[in-house]
C-alpha cells in the first residue's frame, strides 16, 4: 500500500514537472519495517484471535459490502444474528470452552455455609463485690465475606446454664460434647481465659454441627434473645436509636442460625420472636421518621404473615397481621408506593366481618408483648380471641 502511493506521488510531481532526480533515489519499501513491526505488536496482543486471508483486507481503505469485521465485538454480533458459530475450532477454541464450562461447573457446585464462633475478646469486669470474665463471640457465616457480623457478650454463667439446658432435655444428643468445669482458683489469669476462649468457641462449634440442637430454642434464645428483650425495654421508654442497635443485631443472629419463617408448627416460638423483631424494627424506623426503612421491613414480615383465603374466610390469623397492615398502607402512601396489595388485604378481612377499625397500633401491641412466653402469641387468631 506503502509503495502505490510513493509512485501515485511521484507519477503527479512528474506531471506537474519536477525531475524525478531532484526526488532523489527511490526509497525502499517500508513494509519490512515499519509495517513488520505494527504486525508483530497486533499479533502479541490478538494472537489467535483473528486472521488476515490474502491482501484484500489490508488494501481496502473503504470499506464496502465485502470488507471483514474490524472487531471480535462486530464478529461475535453477526454470528449470534446468523444463528451459527463459524470461528474455527482450534486447540486454543478448545481450550477456552473447556475453561468456561470448568467454570460453570464451579458456579453450580453448592458450597454449604456453616457459622463461626470466634472469641474476639474477654475482659474482667468488677461489679460491686462480684468479679467476673465477660467474653466477646463473634458469630460470622463461612464460605463468603460476610458483611453482617453479629456480636454476642457472655459469662462463664451463661454458658454453664445453656449446658445445663441442653443436657437436661437433650440427653442423648449432649452426649460427647465436653463443657469446660470451674476451677477454684485462676480464674481471672491470663492462660486461664484463654484456655476458656478456645473451649467456649469449640463448645459451640460442636453444639450447632448437630441437627436437633442446632434448632433446640433454648440454643437459639441463647444468642439473640438477650438483644431482643433489651430493645423492647428501649422501645418502652422511647429511645428508640438505641433500641435499633440490639434489634438489628438480634435479626441477624436470627438470619445466620437459620431461622426460616415457614416453620414446623412445633417451633412457634421462634416464629413469634422473629414476627417481633421486624415489627419493632418498623415501630423504631417510624418513629424515627426513617419511612423508607420502615416500609422495607413492614412489607418482609407482610409476607410471611400473609394468610391464604381460606383462613381468611375463616378469620384465623396472626394478631400483629392488622396493625401490620395499617402501617403498611400509610407508609407506602408517604413514600409514594403501590399499595393496592395490601388495601385489597385489608378490604378482604373488613368482608369477612372483622374490624379493622378498632385495633391496638403496633406500637401497643410490641409494649405489651411478652417475649418469654411467645407460643400463645404465635397461634393464629381465632374469630372470639381478644387483643
């Protein structure tokens, strides 16, 4: 291409009368320089990628109805229109399909996430005349970073109780699973605590590797209910910020023990501390003026309480369903979205014959909630049954 346009030039410097020997001696072609060199930089960076047949290519400037694709973009394109693959198959093809179908197989392989039980931490704490260890657990889901930590504090006490729970109503189940015993004295020393440190996060490793205690209540309230009943006293007396804090982390130690809201109807407890802990979470965020996250964690309890029409029509429902709601509504009209879902909820139960007028806030309902005893709250709500 390089030598057509040194001859088109000197072919119209003749013309126009310049001597071809004031032009000086004919220069080699720099096809075996320059262009070796801009070939050799394409085919360290495209190699294998594309491919240039005859000459045609590299003359046409213009490109018409018969040019090449420029681009692996622009190739990719007219295959994927034309219904057909027709890059060639070669070792490197290959070996690229076999890369990417390895890598599906690695995307569909299920990698099961278990929880760690990490003691980050343990001070002496001096309280009166009494002296005790206060250890500091982290509770993390393995397999993926996990952006939601949850943090427990606990004494030696509290674990000793938790043993003495379990073995009472798990027997068999306990059997093997060693406890650290009490020491009269170096209690508060360094090799002491740290000894303990290594037992308690064992302790509790061994504890939820086992199917039945894993789900056992007393070993679930063992983690969140402390934060629970603490941001309900919170809620009380109207300090609501704070109570966010003990709420939240008492949802996520929820969420990683693997708490499902479809629960057997055996475990109704459970399912009553978690209705609880996203209803406070609304009453908190409201009040708080917060109406975004209000909403968000009002419509995720909505869903797990939504009845089927047949228990509608036989008026049994979950007592926290119509506050639910009646807050759903108003916060959803504030912010300025869709709910004709939950207005056509409400209407279905006004033509059922219940009054939805009269019904306590769910403020009302969180104050007066008893958390230790949740299994009568949890039943579903019978035509009769008072607030």
């Amino acid at each position: 291409m390089a030598t057509k346009f040194l001859d088109r030039l000197r072919r119209t410097l003749f013309k126009e009368g310049v001597a071809p020997a004031e032009l000086g001696p004919p220069e080699e072609c720099p096809e075996s320089s320059e262009l070796d060199d801009d070939t050799d930089c394409v085919s360290s960076r495209l190699s294998g990628t594309l491919s240039f047949e005859g000459e045609r290519g590299l003359e046409s400037e213009d490109p018409g109805e018969n040019s090449e694709p420029d681009s692996d973009s622009d190739f990719l394109g007219e295959c994927t229109e034309n219904g057909s693959d027709s890059s060639p198959v070669g070792p490197q093809s290959l070996l690229t399909q076999q890369l990417q179908e390895s890598w599906r197989r690695s995307q569909s392989r299920y990698i099961p996430e278990k929880l760690v039980f990490e003691v980050t931490d343990a001070s002496v704490v001096q309280e009166g005349t009494s002296k005790y260890v206060l250890y500091t657990i982290h509770v993390i889901r393995s397999g993926t970073f996990d952006k939601t930590p949850a943090v427990i504090t606990r004494r030696y006490r509290d674990f000793e109780q938790l043993h003495r729970r379990l073995r009472r109503r798990y027997g068999g189940e306990m059997e093997g699973v060693s406890f650290p015993r009490k020491k009269l004295r170096r209690n508060f020393a360094a090799e002491t605590i740290a000894k303990r440190s290594r037992a308690f996060e064992q302790y509790l490793t061994h504890v939820h590797s086992r199917g039945e205690l894993r789900q056992a209540p007393v070993f679930l309230e063992f983690f969140y209910l402390g934060d629970l009943l603490a941001g309900q006293s919170l809620l009380r007396t109207g300090l609501y910020q704070e109570a966010l804090g003990s709420l939240v982390n008492a949802l996520r130690l929820q969420e990683k023990l693997g708490f499902q809201p479809q629960l057997p109807p055996h475990k109704p407890r459970q399912h009553g501390h978690w209705l609880f802990t996203l209803s406070a979470l609304v009453a908190c965020f409201q009040e708080l003026d917060q109406l975004e996250e209000a909403q968000e964690y009002c419509e995720r309890a909505l869903k797990d309480l939504a009845p089927s029409r047949d228990a509608l029509q036989q008026q049994q429902f979950h007592h926290l369903l119509i506050p639910l709601l009646q807050a759903n509504v108003r916060l959803s009209w504030k912010i300025s979205k869709d709910k004709r879902q939950w207005e056509a909820l409400l209407q279905e139960l006004r033509n059922s014959g219940v009054d939805v007028s009269n019904q306590p806030s769910l403020k009302e309902y969180l104050v007066k909630e008893s958390l230790e005893d949740c299994e009568r709250d949890a039943r579903p709500k019978v035509k009769g049954d008072v607030a």
